[in-house]
C-alpha cells in the first residue's frame, strides 16, 4: 500500500517563513516524511474515527 504525503497553503508558508528561523527544519521535516513512508499509522490515536 501506498502513502502520499499532502500539506495545506497555510503550512506551505508557515515552514517557508519558518527555515529562516531555524537551519535544522528541512533535514528534520525530510526526516518526518521518510518516517511517514516507513509506517504511515505511526503515533498516538485520538479517537476512532477512521
């Protein structure tokens, strides 16, 4: 099965605005997402309702 990750326009431009700040973000988030693809149902859940 296959995952894609997907983000909305207000993200977009926090995390651009955000790199500025800190030099780290963009190994850390390509790190989030390479996370993501190994096991997309990874975290806490929050409810049920999926």
């Amino acid at each position: 099965m296959s995952y894609r990750v997907s983000t909305i326009q207000p993200f977009e431009r926090e995390i651009k605005c955000s790199i500025r700040k800190y030099r780290s973000l963009p190994d850390e988030y390509g790190q989030l997402i390479e996370s993501l693809a190994d096991n997309p149902r990874q975290g806490t859940s929050l409810g049920s309702w999926l």
